[in-house]
C-alpha cells in the first residue's frame, strides 16, 4: 500500500486532479493548431529573408557610393503643444517705430493699463475669447490720436489657440463694426481675414474710413498670431492714413508679429 504521505505521491495526486478539471483538446483541434503553427513560421521565415535581402541591398548600394541607401532620415524635433507667457509679455515702445507719418509725432508711450473698449466701439474683445489667462497694455503717442493695443493670451492647448488666433477677431469685427456704411457718409475698405505673408498661423484685419464730410480718415488693423498654446493680438486705431496708400499697407507685419511673439513667451 503506498504511503499517501510521501512528498512524490502527494505531487502526482495534485498534478492528477489539475488534468482532471483542465480537458485535453481533441487530435483534431491539436492537427489545427500544428498547421497553423507551421504556416507561421513559413511566413516569418520569408519575411525574414526578404529583411535580408533589404539589408544586403542598402549595404551594395552604400559600398557604390550612394548614400542615399545606408543614411537613416533624421527625426524631426516635436513642436512643442505648452508654452509659458514670459514676466513682460509686451512689445517694447523701441519696437512701435516704421508707421509712416506717425513717426514724426514722437515715440509711443506704454500706458502700463487694460485698454478701455467702449461698448460701441469697432474693435476687438479678446477678453471674451474664453483663454485661460490674458495679459494687455495699450500704447499711445502725445502728438496724435494713435492708439496701440495688445493682448497676450495663454490658452490650455494649441488648438483652442490656433482657432482663436483664426477666427475671433474676425467674428468680434462683425458683431461690433458695421459691415458698410452710407455713401453719403464716406467711403468704407476691408480686408477681412487676409494671411499674413512669411508667418503661419497669422492672420490680418483693416477697416480704412473716408469721411465725405471735412475730416480726416480713419484706419483700423488688428493681426493675430499664435505659438503653440500662446496667442498674440496686435490692434492699430488712429486717424489720418498711415501711409500714402492704406490699401496697401499693413502695420502688423510677419516681422512685428514674430517679434511679438518672441517677446510673449518665454
């Protein structure tokens, strides 16, 4: 009578009961799995060699003097999707100079305040842009009635930034400012929603006012332009004409707006 004590016997009575509850396959389910496993590796062994072939052939060709075969392409950098708003986000009054006739009424002065956007006014309200944190200041300059407005505003990701920088100045244009006016009043130019030239992601707005009545023209412009998550608006308002042909002009170009950009985040 064996000793049911024995540490062999209680191992094969443990391994017994295992196979009693796990059911062997049938030889037919076994076959299956046979065929397909030989399948499998007939499969990979021919990837396998045409892997080699691959790899002997860039070798020739590098051997041959080209290149081209061996060089492994170089990983782009990643964009990066967060960017920080630097301590003085803001333009320096060094940077508003190149505005034509203005230049002459004496440098821009940082108010070192929100602007004050009146109900009425044509202009834009970035504050209602739903971003995470803004930032503004206005400009202005004793000798005229220029003003110079910027705002810089930090969104949670780049693509609510890029859809603002986009789309919202031009949506508040339409909601604040009239789309055409009386010809018995003057003559009223757009340019809506123009791509700035050698800047991605920029884009322009003007509005240019001639009274018909004695006095003088009124110019309107904003630009936005976005980095990553961080966006930048730029507005002009001033009366007079900024340069000969205002048609043709715009005061928030590809380098103003690089340099603001630069200067907003860190």
């Amino acid at each position: 009578m064996p000793d049911t004590h024995d540490p062999v016997t209680l191992t094969l009575s443990a391994l017994r009961s295992d196979v009693e509850r796990t059911p062997l396959a049938d030889s037919r389910g076994v076959r299956r799995r046979g065929d397909r496993r030989t399948r499998n590796q007939a499969v990979g062994g021919a990837l396998a060699v045409v892997a080699l072939v691959a790899g002997a052939a860039g070798i020739l060709g590098g051997i041959d003097g080209d290149r081209r075969a061996t060089e492994i392409p170089a990983t782009p950098t990643p964009t990066p999707t967060q960017q920080s708003v630097a301590p003085e986000p803001f333009l320096l009054v060094e940077d508003l100079t190149g505005f034509g006739g203005y230049d002459q009424a004496g440098p821009f002065i940082d108010a070192g305040q929100e602007p004050d956007i009146l109900p009425e006014q044509c202009a834009t309200r970035p504050g209602g842009w739903e971003a995470a944190q803004i930032w503004s200041t206005r400009y202005y300059q004793d000798g005229s009635e220029a003003e110079i407005r910027e705002y810089v505003l930090r969104f949670d990701d780049a693509g609510s930034a890029e859809q603002a920088a986009l789309k919202w100045a031009y949506a508040d244009l339409v909601a604040a400012c009239p789309a055409t006016v009386d010809p018995s009043e003057g003559t009223l130019t757009t340019r809506e929603s123009v791509i700035v030239p050698g800047l991605d992601g920029a884009v322009q707005h003007s509005r240019y006012f001639v009274p018909e009545l004695a006095s003088e023209p009124n110019y309107y412009e904003v630009a936005t332009a976005h980095r990553a998550n961080v966006v930048v608006v730029l507005e002009w308002q001033g009366s007079g004409n900024p340069m000969l042909d205002a048609g043709e002009y715009w005061a928030w170009d590809a380098e103003r707006l690089q340099t603001a950009l630069d200067r907003a985040v860190e």
